[in-house]
C-alpha cells in the first residue's frame, strides 16, 4: 500500500473531499457578490462590486460563467 510522505498538513477526509469537489451554483456567486462592500478597494480591473451589483442584470451570467471557468481543471 503506498504511504504518502510525512507532511506537517493533515489530510482531508472523504466528506470534505466530497464537499470541495462540488461545483460553484449561482446562488454562491450572487451571495458572495452582495455580501461584499460596494465602495471597498476596487478589483484588479479597477471596478468597485458596486459596479458589479448595480449592473447585475447586464453583467450576472458573463460573471457566472467566468467565476465557474475559475474552477475548472484542465488536465491537458
């Protein structure tokens, strides 16, 4: 049986495993969005999220797919 090297990290059990490898829904997203501060430090494109919450309508589902596309491993 292989026997991973020692590591001063603990590994994750099957249920946290489980817990990370689901995918981001669109709730999360939104949620994550609202819940930060409109007029905080802007992103590293220079928009505030109020921008991002104010156009929700217009921007909601580029933003959906470009947040998804983050968690996608490529294994190419």
């Amino acid at each position: 049986m292989y026997k991973p090297p020692f590591s001063i990290f603990s590994l994750l059990n099957t249920l946290d495993v489980v817990f990370l490898n689901k995918d981001v829904t669109n709730e999360e997203i939104t949620m994550a969005l609202f819940d930060m501060a409109p007029l905080k430090a802007p992103g590293s494109d220079g928009f505030h999220a109020f921008f991002f919450q104010n156009q929700w309508d217009v921007v909601g589902n580029v933003i959906y797919e470009w947040v998804k596309g983050i968690f996608v491993v490529s294994l190419e």
